[in-house]
C-alpha cells in the first residue's frame, strides 16, 4: 500500500504548530501527558502514524493497545535504518536524532529542500509542539548534523504497515470533538508545504 505521505505531512505540521502545551491539541496529541519533566516528541509519532491508518502493536497510544511508559522510542525500533542518506528521504518520513544517547530525539519530517540544505521538521517535546527549519550539515564522513544532533536513524513510511484509512486534518480534529474550521485555507496542505521534487517523487513511490 503506497504510504499517506499527504495525511502525514499535514496533519503533523498542523499539530506541531497549534500543539502549544496546555492546549486542546496539545492534550488530544499527548493524550494528557504533557506536564512537567515529560517529553512528547515521541507522542506525536505515535499519534500521526495511528491517525493516518497505522494499527501495528507497536503503535504505543491510550486508543489504540494502551499506553506504556518509557516505550515512545523504543517502540519505533521496527521503522529504523541505521545510515541514513538525506536523498532518500520523503515528506512524512520519521527521523531519529542522537539514537544512541539519552537525548535522542524523533521528529517527522515535513520538507527536505531541492539542495538538501535545509529541513523543516514537526516536533513535540520542545515543549510543546513546533515546526522546525534549520540548516542540514553534512560532515566529511557523510554525517548528517540536525540543530547539533546527529541524525543517526531513519523511519521510512514505506517500511510502516497501513491497514486503515488514513485520516485528514479536520477529520482527526473531528473525531477529537475540536473545531476543524477551514484548515486547508491557511496553506497548511502538502501542496504548499513540500517542494515540487518531492510532490513528483510522492506520486510515483509505489509505481517505479
């Protein structure tokens, strides 16, 4: 099944930048748990993969099998490849920063520009939800550096198994009991968001 890089991208771009903690779409993403010393980025994760029609067992969400402590990451361990290259990487893919250390980080990624030199990311745990452009380092190695971080693992969403419908913006809010309003009126939509090359490239993954 050719993967909801549309759905991805929008709704979480939508999340990060209305997820200020506290917040109704905060607390819907985080189901509650975003108070104090938490970290949520791997939250938003979760929460975009379940809505846009992920519903393996290691999806860690109250709606889904249950909520485990400590599992944001570890669970997401199915998606990784260990080298990742930045040509290979698509709007609504997962990106996981400094992998091997206590601080690593995950993000999804929204657009990666034409010269790869710059990324734009949605990001929880900052705190809160956020859209992040910074710059993309490239060392003589071939290591890729994200806002000082090591970009140490990449979640394909080709790797990812949907077995459900995917859902758009104004549906999750919906189904959340939060106003939808006219999301798609303020250039929120994949169109606007990812770069031509990627748009072309989304079209044809699953075909070439």
């Amino acid at each position: 099944m050719t993967p909801p890089r549309r759905e991805m991208v929008e709704l979480a771009h939508y999340l990060a930048l209305h997820g200020a903690r506290g917040g109704e779409v905060n607390r819907a993403v985080t189901e509650g748990r975003d108070v104090g010393k938490y970290s949520s980025c791997g939250d938003l994760v979760h929460c975009v993969l379940y809505a846009a029609g992920c519903r393996s067992g290691w999806i860690n969400r109250g709606e889904h099998d249950g909520w485990r402590m400590g599992a944001n990451l570890s669970r997401l361990w199915p998606l990784w490849h260990r080298s990742p290259l930045l040509g290979l990487l698509l709007p609504g893919d997962v990106i996981l920063l400094d992998g091997d250390r206590q601080t690593a980080h995950v993000a999804i990624a929204v657009s990666l520009s034409t010269d790869r030199s710059v990324l734009t990311t949605a990001d929880y745990g900052q705190p809160g939800g956020k859209v992040l452009t910074c710059q993309v380092r490239v060392g003589d190695r071939g290591e890729v550096t994200i806002r000082g971080r090591r970009w140490t693992h990449h979640g394909s969403l080709a790797r990812v198994p949907w077995t459900a419908p995917a859902l758009t913006v104004g549906q999750w809010l919906a189904a959340h009991g939060l106003d939808s309003g006219p999301w798609y009126e303020r250039g929120l939509t994949a169109d606007v968001l990812c770069t031509p090359e990627e748009l072309d490239r989304m079209a044809r993954e699953g075909t070439e």
